[in-house]
C-alpha cells in the first residue's frame, strides 16, 4: 500500500492542519457509508474497495507529526475495523485475508 503526505507549513498555525485531517475525516465517513450501502446491496468487491480505502485513509496520516493525527488515526481504524465487522456479517468469510493484510500494517505501539 503506498502511502502520500503532502507539505503543510506550520509556520501559518495549525490550522491548515486540522482543515486537511477534518476533511480527511469527512472521506471516511463517506466510505464507511458507501462500504456499508455496497455490502447491504450485494456489492462486494465495492464494498471490499470501500474498506480498503478505509484503511489508506488511515495510512496517510502516518507520517504527521500532530497529536491529533494520532487521535484520527485511532478513530479512522476503529471505523474500518467497524465496517470489516459489518462486511464479514453481511458478505461472508470470503474476503477475510485481504482484510486482515489491510490491517496487518497498523502498530500504534510501534509508531
């Protein structure tokens, strides 16, 4: 999974920050809808997609140095772990390894 940052100057405040991760929050939400409206509807692979966006979202954030990027993130793969639960219950066991490869790649403790 490739992951992008792209350069904030802090040297304006903070702010510049937090709009990006607030808008990045605002993708998740929608994939988490989407994930859930593509498993409901039959749609797996969609769904499956949805999902993993989920989790690239997550891994974007990686690289910010912030405090509340960390927060985000937390709360980005709680939400992704939320719709691997909801996909599994509604779509079956099928895709079950290349959900757990997505999630693999996150260690908090480590970071």
């Amino acid at each position: 999974m490739q992951a992008v940052r792209f350069p904030i100057v802090y040297r304006a405040g903070t702010e510049w920050a937090v709009l990006q991760i607030q808008r990045l929050v605002s993708v998740v939400r929608l994939l988490q809808l989407s994930s859930h409206v593509n498993a409901h509807d039959g749609n797996t692979q969609q769904a499956l997609d949805d999902i993993l966006g989920l989790f690239a979202a997550l891994e974007a954030l990686r690289a910010e140095p912030s405090q509340i990027s960390l927060f985000v993130r937390t709360a980005v793969h709680v939400t992704g772990c939320g719709a691997v639960q909801q996909f599994i219950g509604q779509s079956g066991w099928g895709q079950l390894a290349t959900l757990q490869q997505a999630g693999r790649g996150v260690d908090f403790k480590r970071e």
